[in-house]
C-alpha cells in the first residue's frame, strides 16, 4: 500500500485511490448514518459533496447551532446519531453548543469537524483556523475522539456511533484533521478497514433484586404516581409505558416532553396536580425523569417523607438529589419488560381515595383552565392566552403535527394549554431551557419523521434561530413557523431605569414584521392581529404542507418575568439612579 498526504488538494485517482473523507462518507453510509446537517468550508465542503453522493441526505444551514438542534432533534426521534458537519475554529464551536446541549438533554448526535493541521496547532503557530478543538470538546461532550490517520476513520464513526447511543446517549464530537480529511490511500487497501458494529446500543438488564425492590415499595405505596420523563420517550417503548400505566392504574404525570406518550386527557393523567403529587405522594416511580432543577431537585414542595423508585440506564443518576430508594438501573425496554412481570404476581394497595382525590381536582383545575382561556379571548392586542385559544383547537385536531416550542411565556403557556396525544409530538428547550433551538428542531423533526411540523416561537426566541427559515423553505419542508410578538423578552413594556432613551434590556421590536422574513424566502406569509385570522392562517398552514410563516401581534404587555422577580423593577423604578 502507498500512502502519500495530500493537504495540497491533490486529487486522487479514482477509483484505484481515495481520500481519506471519501472514506469517512462511506463509512457513514456503511452505519447508516444517512441525516447529515451541516455548514460547508474548509475543510469539509468535498465531505459534504462525498455525503451526498454516498446517498446521505445533506442539509445545509445558514448557523452551525441550527444545524447541530437539528441533528439532536433528529438524535431523539430516530435514536440514530443525527449528524452535524463542522468546519474548523468559530464553524466548530457554534456546532459545539448545540452538541453540548445535545448531551445535557441525552440525545444522540455526532458533530464531524475539520481541524488544522495538527503541528500548527500544538505549536501555537497561527494557522489557518487553528483552534485545538479536541481538547475545546472533549470535557463538555460525552465522548471525542481525534483521527489522524484515513486507516482509523472506520473505526472511529463506529466508536462514536456506540458512544452516542449506547448507555445515557448523548453527544460525540470526531475531530478529523485536515491531512487526514485528505490523506490518498489505495482503494484496495481499504476494504479492510470498513465494518458494521455489533449491537452498538447492547440491552442493559437491570437486576432481579433492583427490580424486586421497586416493585415491593410500589406495592406498600398508598398514594403512588408514576413520573414520566423525555428518557421515557426516547425509549420507544410507548405499549410498555401505557401497558404499566393501565394495569396498575396509577396515576402518571409527564414532563414536558414526555407529554403525549399517553394522551394528556387520558383517565389517569395527573398532567394538573404536579404540585399535590409533589407534597402528598408517598412513593414516586420516575421512568426516564432526572430529579433535576425542572422538579425542584426533589425538594422544595417535595414530601420530605416521599420515596423514589428511579428508572434509568445511567447509574450515576441515583442518589443524584434525593435518596433513591429503589434504583433500578438498566435500559428502559427491559427494566419496564421487567417490572411488569413481577407486578403479574403482585397486588398494589395504593388507596382508591387517592385517584379520585387527583381525579377530582384534574376536573376542578382543567375547569378553571377553560374559564381563564375563555375570559381572554377577546383579549384585544391579543395576548398569549388569546392566541393560544385560537390555536388549541386547531392543533389538537391534527395530533400528528409535530409541535416545537421555545420563549419564555410562550414556552409556558402553550405548553399548558395544548394538550398531546401522541408520543414524541413536543421538541421544546428542554433541560437547559435554551432560546435557539427553533427553526434546527424544525427541521430535524421534519426529516426524522416526515410529518408536519408547527414551531411556536417567542419574538425573543425565534431571534436567535430566525435566519434558518431559508433552511425550511429550500427544503420546501411542510413546517409552519408562529411567532407570538409581545416585543420582548418577556413582554415588551421594559422600562429603561437610565431614562436616556436607549430600549430597556428586555425590549425588542414590536413594530418589527417577521412574517416578512417569510416572504423573503417565498413561504405563504401571514401577519394576523385577530383570533379568527390566527385560526384560520394556520388551519390553511397545516393543510397546505408545505413552509409557512404566520407573525401574530400580541400586546407589548402580554407575558410576565420569568423567575417572579418582576417586583423588583417597580421598587427601583421609584428609586431611579441618576
Ligand atoms: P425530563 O427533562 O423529561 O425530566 P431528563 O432528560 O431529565 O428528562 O431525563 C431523561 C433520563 O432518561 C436521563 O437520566 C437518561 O439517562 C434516561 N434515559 C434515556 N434513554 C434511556 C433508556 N433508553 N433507558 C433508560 N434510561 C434512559
Ligand atoms: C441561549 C434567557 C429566557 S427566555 C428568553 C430569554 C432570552 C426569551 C423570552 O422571550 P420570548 O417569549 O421568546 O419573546 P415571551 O413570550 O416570554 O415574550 N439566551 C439563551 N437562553 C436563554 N434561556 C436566555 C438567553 C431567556
Ligand atoms: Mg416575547
């Protein structure tokens, strides 16, 4: 075999050689890996080109972070990698936040970048795009590997590949060098090298005890609930999850993403009454949910006397924030499988009272939503509540649309006003509650799913994403973009404590118009100030299958502070520094 570098753009002759990115593309397809998103350049645009020509769908954005939601949206919904291309320095870190966010949220994805030549790099020379990427990524994902060699590249999508599904998925970065991305090799010589990894997401069976454990505690518990979380989702193992909710009959309560595995009316949903579970349950069973800030931590409200049967494949997740009492570690499919036949020779003592306790106040609370809903929608500018009235019908009625959401209030209020029904319908920001996951989410659900899409975004929100709607219209993909303007983060009615006539920090743009950002790239564009025109504009949205972009005004004061510390600006308003 001859081997001879080519950082010098020398082409290879085909088919006799091959550059080392022609491998990588192969080795990818070889995986089927088939969904890249990416941002071309040096030195990754022939990898791109390569992709595709493998058959690898290729999509390219105008934001690198767009591109790695969408390879993490597309990570969630298959449980295949999505795949994110890089190029180096600035193109790599962009790319690398969403891979971060990917890990935080246990999604799987892998961002490919090109790197510098390596003896640049450590040598601190200047070189073109130098950036030690490596080392940039590799405390903050969950596993990065760097190849140097073309002979590695099979070796290292396949490890990656395992890293990023296998055990907590999450996000891997490949850093590939320029001189490997064009390393010459005979072609001959590379046959070799490509191979298919065996069982890379291998089932992890829980204990028999772990599980004996948690099924007796369950048994004992009087006023149990079942928590289910995004890991739930994830797991696809949506007959399995309705199959323990129905036999047990206990009550269950989805986190945001979770909502939908069952449907939120179903009879044992406790969707309202997250505060009593919270102080009153005496054993919670949480499936795919970590006890992270989004549940207090497991304090605050939490019954101090409350136990916790835990559900997960990462076994450095018990005890995380409260004693588990019963972990049971192992990959949701068998550790569910598991739990439900040991429940075959068990009788449940949970207290009848307790259901109709949460049965009682779903009716009492889902009534008083619908008074509330109802009392604003007249709103006029229109506020959140007033939209989503407009809008809770028109998506309920189409359960298969894929619903993305980000904002503040936005995120909030739609998330407690439309109820899902089908599993893995709700993409939101999720664990780190980041703004700028919109339009790559959008794209990515459309792709992994081939549904309709709707994304209900902030004015805020959409800001950091916005300029990927091109990615959705040249893509023709059949998404729906809403943006609810109040001009702000938050709202729009900020007050500057400076009185210089600078904006406040929270103010935006209330006069802006976004749905021109539709036109611009010749999506049906709607500006609606009205219920009955929001309706009406997204009914015909959805219908129409194809990008879509519908600009609701809302009032500059619908929407309040995040975090209930709005007070303090009234108390500094009185007390303004001169
Ligand atoms: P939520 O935000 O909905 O509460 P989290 O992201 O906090 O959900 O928790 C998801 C949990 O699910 C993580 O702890 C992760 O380890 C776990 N998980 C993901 N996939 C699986 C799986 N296939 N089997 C078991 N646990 C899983
Ligand atoms: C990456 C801080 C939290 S919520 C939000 C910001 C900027 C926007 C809220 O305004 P929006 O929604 O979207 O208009 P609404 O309906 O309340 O007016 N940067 C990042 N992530 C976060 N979370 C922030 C900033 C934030
Ligand atoms: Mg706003």
């Amino acid at each position: 075999m001859t081997t001879q570098k080519s950082s010098t753009g020398n082409a290879p002759h085909f088919p006799e050689q091959v550059t080392g990115m022609y491998i990588l593309a192969k080795a990818l397809k070889d995986n089927g890996l088939d969904h890249m998103f990416g941002l071309c350049g040096i030195p990754v645009t022939d990898l791109a080109y390569l992709c595709q020509q493998q058959g690898i769908k290729y999509v390219g954005f105008r934001f690198e972070q767009q591109a790695g939601m969408a390879a993490a949206t597309y990570g969630f919904l298959t449980k295949k990698p999505g795949l994110l291309l890089t190029v180096s320095s600035l193109g790599f870190l962009n790319g690398l936040t969403a891979t971060i966010n990917a890990t935080v949220n246990c999604y799987p994805m892998i961002q490919i970048s090109g790197s510098s030549s390596r003896e640049h790099v450590d040598m601190n020379q200047g070189g073109y795009e130098d950036l030690d990427q490596y080392n940039v990524a590799k405390p903050l994902v969950k596993a990065a590997f760097r190849v140097n060699k073309a002979s590695d590249l099979p070796i290292a999508v396949a490890r990656a590949f395992r890293a990023a599904v296998s055990g907590r998925p999450g996000g891997v970065y490949l850093d590939v060098v320029e001189s490997c991305l064009g390393e010459i090799v005979d072609n001959s010589a590379t046959k070799s090298w490509y191979f298919k990894p065996v069982d890379p997401c291998p089932a992890m069976i829980p204990s028999p005890e772990s599980v004996d454990r948690a099924v007796r505690l369950l048994a004992g518990a009087k006023r149990p609930a079942i928590l289910l979380g995004k890991g739930a989702a994830y797991a696809q193992i949506d007959d399995k999850i309705k199959q323990l909710v129905e036999t047990t009959g206990l009550p269950f309560f989805p986190m945001s993403m979770a909502k939908g595995l069952l449907p939120d009316d179903h009879p044992q949903s406790a969707l309202s009454c997250r505060s009593t579970i919270m102080e009153e349950a005496d054993v919670v069973m949480l499936i795919g949910a970590r006890l992270n800030w989004l549940l207090s931590c497991g304090h605050g409200k939490w019954n101090p006397e409350g136990k916790f049967i835990q559900l997960d494949i990462d076994p450095d997740e018990m005890d995380c924030n409260r004693p588990i009492a019963a972990p049971v570690v192992g990959d949701l499919d068998s550790s569910v499988s598991a739990i439900l036949d040991k429940l075959k020779d068990v009788k449940l003592g949970m207290d009848p009272a307790w259901m109709e306790k949460l049965k009682a106040e779903t009716r009492e609370k889902n009534a008083r939503f619908a008074d509330r809903l109802e009392s604003h929608k007249k709103d006029m500018p229109m506020t959140h509540w007033a939209a989503l009235d407009a809008i809770k019908p028109i998506l309920e009625g189409n359960p298969d649309v894929i619903l993305v959401n980000e904002g503040a209030n936005t995120l909030d209020d739609t998330r407690d006003t439309i109820n899902m029904f089908k599993p893995r319908h709700r993409i939101d920001c999720a664990t780190w509650a980041i703004m700028g996951m919109g339009m790559g989410s959008v794209v990515g659900a459309a792709f992994a799913t081939g549904k309709s899409v709707v994304a209900i975004e902030g004015d805020s929100a959409f800001g950091f994403s916005g300029m990927d709607f091109a990615t959705i219209c040249r893509f023709n993909l059949p998404a729906t973009v809403v943006v609810f303007n109040n001009g702000g983060i938050y709202n729009g009615i900020g007050v500057n404590l400076a009185h210089n006539g600078d904006p406040a920090p929270t103010t935006l743009d209330i006069d802006a118009h976004y749905e021109k950002i539709g036109e611009a790239f010749g999506a049906k564009s709607y500006y609606v100030t009205r219920p009955e025109e929001l309706a009406k504009a997204l009914a015909e949205a959805i219908a129409s299958k194809k990008p879509n972009f519908i600009h609701v005004q809302l009032a500059a004061d619908s929407g309040k502070e995040s975090g209930h510390i709005g007070y303090l600006n009234p108390e500094a308003l009185q007390h303004p520094i001169a």
